[in-house]
C-alpha cells in the first residue's frame, strides 16, 4: 500500500487517528455478538481494505473527489487504471473525476432531489464506471451497466448502506435513457426505460427522473472543454459559471421538454390509478368545525396551467418568473388553500415548544429555511403517508408576514407547489395534524 493512499485510510481524520472500535466491557452483550461484530468489519476491511467508518471520515471530514477517488483505488485500482474506451483517450479514473467535479462545480450547494445525501450521490459518482473495464475486456462494452450494476449493489451492501440506497444506486446507473434519447430520437423506449428505472428505485416517477437529470448532466458534461477535455459534448450544455448553472442548449431543451412532458403525464395517469381521489377530491382537515382545504382541483389546474404556461423559459427574465410565480402563490391563497410544512416524528416535541424554526439542510448548510408545499399533497418522506406531522398555517392570508415566497424546483426550476421561507412560524400560528389518525396535537381543544 503506498504511503499517500495508507494517509487516506488511517488519517482520514486529523483530529481523530484511531480506527479502532471501541469496546465497552461494562455491557451486558454477549462475547458471540461482539466478536461476530467485530469479525464482520475485520472481513469488510480486508476485502476492501478499508472500512464504513474510514469510508464516511473521507466524506464528511476531508472529501475531495481525488481523496474519495485514492480511497477507492484500494480495492478497484486496476479498474481505475483501465482505458473507458473513449476518443479522448481517458481512463476510468481521469473520467470519473471530471465527472465528480462537474456535481462539485454545478450542484454541491443544490438540494438533490428525493432529498437524497449528497456524499451518497458522489460515491454512486464515484463508481458508475466501475464494471465498464469488465465489459470491454469481455469484449462487448455494451454489458457494462450489467458489471457495474453488480459491483456497485456488492460494495453498497458491504458498507452496509440501505437497501433502499441501494436500490436508488443501482437503478440509476442501470441504463442510459437520456443519452440513447439524444442520439436516436426514440421517445417512447426511453420513457419507458425510465418509468423501469424508477420502478427498481422505489422512487416517485418525477423525482427519479429528476435526479436522472443531475446524473446524466455531470456525466455527459464531462465530455466538453468546460470540464477541462476536448470538445464532444459541448453543443448539449450551456454553462454558466457566474450563477453555477449548468442547463440544456435551445436545440435540446426543446428535446427534454418533449421527454419531461411524457413524464409528467405518466406521473399523473399513475398517480390517479393509484388513488382516484387525487385529482377529483379535496385533501382537507378539519379543526373545531372548519374545514382546511389543502388542495382542491381548481388548485390544481392552477399550478397545471402556470407551468405549462411557463415550462419554455425562453425569453423570460429571472424576476418576471418570479413575479408570475408570486401572482400564482397569491392565486391558491385566494381560493382558501393553507401553506403546509411536515414535521419528522423525532422533532415534534421540539416545534411544539419553540414552532417551525428554520434550519440549515443536508444539502445547504449555509441557508437556514423552512420548505413546504400548498396546493399539492404534503411531502411525507419516502414515500411513507404517516411518515410525518402535518403543521398548517392557521390564516393562509398571513403568508406574506412570514415572507412565505415560491421555490423553484425540477429541471426546469419552476413553481410547482413548493414554497421556503427564512422566517420562523411562532406555534400559536399553526395547527399540528398527526397524519397518522388525523388527530389534532396542537392546539388542544381547552386552548
């Protein structure tokens, strides 16, 4: 092992040499459950050659994508070495390092969709090659999402990730629907694909097909003078260094229009076989006798026709998005609709003494906010409909007092429903909801 790659593994954190488990004797644990423990990870680190613990010290305490990249090569040195079989001449390691530095470039301050970490997202970066050596040595380049697939679901499973990062790992590195799309023009196979792919992800068809975006633009973009190669790619992307914006060029926008807008269809005709009452019932609460309308049909067909009016953004200003965007917000309002934020079960107790309080993400540490949807179903996590506590604004007009303003998402950064404010929301505004049995936990019925 060469002495920059043993600083990676042993020193992965200068404040913190020691890899050594530590042990308390005082447990009441038996000797056959500890030594199987520690048995296991002393397998892990001798086939890898390091372990989870070292492997999440590199991505929290010293990430860079050289660093993860050294501390990988620990157990797929010769993959990394081996020619991609591509015109620039690259091997897999120098590839997936300008892959790795168009995410750092473009989208490490931007939340990932499906709310997915970050530091995972740059180890499915990291390996999304990784069994392309074993397709070309075989002699057909075309398996390697099969070797890849394999290889990556066997390293994800020793570190002990999820299984549903797994799956989300797998799913995403299983095909190129995109690219074939770019290429052949044929709509429908890809759409198809894609609805596969989120299938296998457990994902929500947007959402999965959402950060499919981000993957495919940090790999394809790899392939231009803006990712520090030859020009190939390049007529795909518009770069914009200043807002850290990486975008489709006009000519292939106008494709992913046509690809997103299949999509979106198929979201919607799925989600209405899923539950007929989507689009023809109101989702609404009520409290001491009144009715809280969350959503409504009129509402919508409001955001339906906002982003359709606005999905080519062509031509349009940042703040004219903005102002048409706010004129919609205040259009939900109007029909009674209530701004609504969910709270994770862990911090209930804790909203309930100080309310909302905004808070730096996973994705952004350093914006604290508050986000929430009107107009659409509560966002609950992971797909879980009692996942979380559903917090209400008690008087939908006093949105404007807490600079509640639309957020823009997808690839296309519109206003679909999802609303940020940088304010705090006092608990006396608001009425908690447990999704679980649509009790009321706040206010109580003698406050």
């Amino acid at each position: 092992m060469s002495a920059e790659h043993k600083k990676i593994v042993e020193n992965p954190d200068a404040e913190n040499n020691s890899e050594e488990i530590n042990i308390d004797t005082n447990q009441e644990i038996s000797n056959t459950q500890e030594e199987s423990k520690l048995q296991l990870i002393d397998t892990i680190k001798e086939k890898h050659h390091f372990n989870r613990q070292q492997l999440d010290k590199v991505l929290k305490n010293r990430y860079s994508p050289e660093n993860l990249i050294k501390l990988f090569e620990l157990s797929y040195q010769k993959e990394f070495n081996s020619s991609a079989d591509v015109t620039e001449g690259h091997t897999i390691k120098k590839h997936t390092l300008m892959v790795m530095n168009q995410f750092e470039k473009y989208f490490k301050d931007k939340e990932l969709p499906g709310n997915l970490n970050p530091n995972f997202f740059r180890v499915i970066l990291a390996l999304h090659d990784i069994g392309k050596p074993q397709a070309i040595s075989e002699g057909d380049k075309r398996n390697q999402h099969i070797h890849t697939e394999r290889m990556i679901k066997e390293f994800l499973s020793d570190m002990d990730f999820s299984e549903k990062e797994i799956k989300i790992a797998t799913a995403l590195i299983s095909k190129d629907p995109i690219g074939k799309y770019f290429k052949s023009g044929n709509l429908d196979r890809s759409k198809n694909e894609i609805i596969e792919m989120a299938q296998a992800a457990e994902m929500e068809l947007e959402e999965f097909y959402e950060l499919l975006i981000v993957f495919y633009k940090c790999d394809a973009s790899s392939y231009t003078r803006d990712a520090g190669g030859i020009a190939s790619l390049d007529e795909i992307f518009n770069f914009d260094h200043t807002n850290k914006e990486l975008d489709f060029s006009d000519d292939y926008l106008d494709k992913i229009d046509e690809l997103e807008d299949e999509i979106l269809e198929a979201a919607d005709e799925k989600a209405k076989s899923k539950n007929n009452k989507i689009e023809t019932k109101d989702i609404e609460y009520n409290y001491n006798g009144k009715t809280l309308q969350i959503t409504s049909a009129k509402t919508t067909e409001i955001l339906k026709t906002h982003y359709e009016d606005f999905k080519n953004t062509k031509g349009f200003a940042k703040q004219d998005l903005m102002n048409e965007a706010i004129y919609c917000l205040e259009e939900i309002i109007q029909e009674g609709i209530h701004p609504i934020f969910t709270i994770p079960r862990e911090y209930i107790d804790t909203t309930l003494k100080q309310g909302l309080i905004p808070r730096p993400s996973s994705h952004d540490k350093k914006i604290k906010a508050l986000v929430g949807t009107i107009g659409r179903a509560p966002y609950q996590g992971d797909q879980n409909t009692t996942d979380r506590y559903i917090a209400i604004l008690k008087n939908p007009q006093k949105f404007k007092d807490f600079n509640i303003k639309p957020r823009f998402t997808g690839p296309k950064n519109l206003f679909r429903g999802i609303i940020a404010t940088t304010n705090k929301i006092h608990i006396n505004e608001l009425i908690i909801i447990d999704s679980k049995d649509k009790s009321i936990i706040h206010p109580k019925t003698d406050q």
